[in-house]
C-alpha cells in the first residue's frame, strides 16, 4: 500500500528529472580566430604549433608610460563625475542637500 506522501509516485519523465543529477554547463565562444589560437594547446604538437604558443606566452615589457594609465584614468574619470555631479546638483536644485564649499 503506498501512503498519501507520494512514495511510489515516480514514472516518466519525472522519474527521471529526480535521479537525475543535473550540472550547470559552462558554454564559450571563443570565435574561428580564438579556437585557432586555442587548437595549439592539443597534440600533435607540429612547429607552428609550437611557434604560435612561444608568441602567446612571450614576456612583453610595457611602456613605462602605459604603466601609469590606470591611475591616470582613475583619476580624470573621478574629476570628471565630481564636475558632474556638481552641474547636475545645480540644475536640479539640490543646493540645500550639499555642502557649503561644494
């Protein structure tokens, strides 16, 4: 006798879906230019292979102007919404809200 719990009320397509074990699947597309590049990793391993992951891996030195762009961006982009801020703060009247020096 089966009780009015539900045992026993397994078949079909839910019978399936609950011994199933079911895993999140992580789909990327990388483009034909990204899977070429991503090809050189399998074997057989020919030499262009070889070259193509020797340029990929090639320790490259950075300008040393370029080492200071973050914080330059961070910087101007920061300057930038205060300046915002401020005009959009007088145009729509929120003087009351802000501090005197602002």
């Amino acid at each position: 006798e089966v009780s009015p719990s539900g045992m026993g009320a397994y078949h079909g397509k839910y019978t399936f879906l609950t011994f199933s074990h079911q895993k999140s699947v992580l789909v990327r597309d990388f483009s034909a230019f990204g899977e070429y590049l991503g090809e050189s990793r399998y074997p057989p391993y020919s030499m262009s292979k070889i070259k193509r992951m020797q340029l990929l891996v090639k320790n490259r030195k950075i300008p040393g102007f370029l080492r200071l762009l973050p914080y330059v961006a961070c910087f101007v982009f920061g300057g930038a919404a205060a300046v915002a801020t401020r005009i959009l703060a007088r145009k729509y009247g929120f003087q009351g809200h802000l501090p005197e020096w602002f």
